[in-house]
C-alpha cells in the first residue's frame, strides 16, 4: 500500500468518526441522553405543577397580595385597565356598561351597584371586595365566582393584578388603606 492510499484511508476514517461524533452532538441535544433521570427532564406543564418546596425561590405567585401591592405601580394599573374598560366605567356617577361601574370597589360589598342587575352567582357571593378576593377574582374570574358573567378570562400576571388593584384603589372618595405587607 502506497503512503497515499495509506493517507486517503486514515483520512476517510477521520471524517467517518467526525460525523459520527457530530451526529451524537446533534442527537443528544435533539433527543436528551435516556441515562438521564426523569426528574432532571420533566418540565412542569402548567400552573397546576406542585406548589415549590419551602427553599425553593419565590415566584410572582406565591409572593402575597399585600407585598405585590407595596410594590405596584398604580400608572401601570391604569393602562392595565384598558381592557376592563370595554365593560366597567370607574369614575364617580357613570353608569354601568356591560358590567356595574367600579367607583369605590375595595371594601365595597359585593354586587352592591344599584343600576346593575348582577347574576345570581355573584349575588349569592356575599361579603366586600378585600384585596385578596379582588386578587384571586380577577386571576381567574370563572373559578373564583363559578356562574358570573363577566366574561372575561383573568389577568394571569400577578404584577400585573396588583397594579389594576392598586389604581383601583385610588378610584374613590378615601382610598381604603394598603394592607400591611
Ligand atoms: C367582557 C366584559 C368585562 C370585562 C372585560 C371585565 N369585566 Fe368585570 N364584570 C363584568 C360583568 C358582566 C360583571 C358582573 C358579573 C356578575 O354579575 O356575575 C363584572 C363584575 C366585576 C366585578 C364585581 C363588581 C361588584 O360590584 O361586585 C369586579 C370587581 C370586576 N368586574 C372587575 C373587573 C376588572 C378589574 C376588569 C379588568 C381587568 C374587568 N372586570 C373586566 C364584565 C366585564
């Protein structure tokens, strides 16, 4: 054998071990390494995932009403409210839409607006708006209130809830106080 054939040999070889090494790189990254236990690939599908372990870091959702709300933006709460507006008026005096005006609503009892013909769901609610129910109302309007109108599906940001809230807030005569973080 000629020191080229002997080349050519070594050299197709090289190339055969290099693809084969680059086809593993690419297959592992597309299919993860079976060795690898199950807890390390799982993702957690949805915000049903077990609730984090007491060390584990704080997400937005586990961080309380109160702590969201010292925190919170009322400005940004405003141009969050936008798309209440489609339904709700907030200013002192206007009427209902397709849903009661909002003037006044913490610590407000619930379906309390006189020119508003509530469902029987939320009428059967009972109780005044705390910032928590207010909190988890508007997460998940359905789940919180099973038969209310308001159609609409939530606000799933937790920031974002405290700053609808904490504008709200201050669309009344006193503003009810902040609770204490
Ligand atoms: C598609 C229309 C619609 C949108 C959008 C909407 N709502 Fe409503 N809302 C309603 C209706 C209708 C009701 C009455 C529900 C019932 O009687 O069950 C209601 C009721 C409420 C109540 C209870 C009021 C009371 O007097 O007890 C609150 C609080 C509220 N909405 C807040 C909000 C906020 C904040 C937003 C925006 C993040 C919003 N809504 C978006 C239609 C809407």
């Amino acid at each position: 054998m000629s020191l080229f054939e002997i080349n050519k040999i070594a050299g197709a070889l090289l190339a055969a071990m290099l693809t084969a090494g680059i086809a593993t790189t690419i297959s592992n990254l597309v299919y993860p390494d079976p060795h690898v236990p199950e807890v390390l690939l799982a993702v957690p599908a949805s915000d049903d995932a077990p609730a984090p372990s007491a060390d584990a870091p704080a997400t937005p959702e586990s961080v309380p009403i109160a702590d969201r709300l010292a925190a919170a933006d009322p400005a940004k709460g405003e141009r969050e409210a936008k798309k209440c507006a489609a339904c709700h008026t907030f200013a002192s005096g206007e009427p209902a839409r397709v849903g009661p005006n909002l003037y006044g609503l913490v610590d407000r009892p619930i379906a309390a607006s006189d020119d508003f013909r509530y469902s029987p769901a939320m009428t059967a609610q009972g109780g005044t708006w705390t910032y928590d129910d207010l909190d988890a109302f508007l997460a998940g309007p359905k789940a919180y209130v099973p038969g209310t109108s308001m159609a609409f599906a939530g606000v799933r940001d937790p920031a974002a809830r405290a700053a609808i809230i904490a504008w709200l807030r201050l669309q009344a005569d006193a503003p009810a106080p902040l609770p204490t973080p």
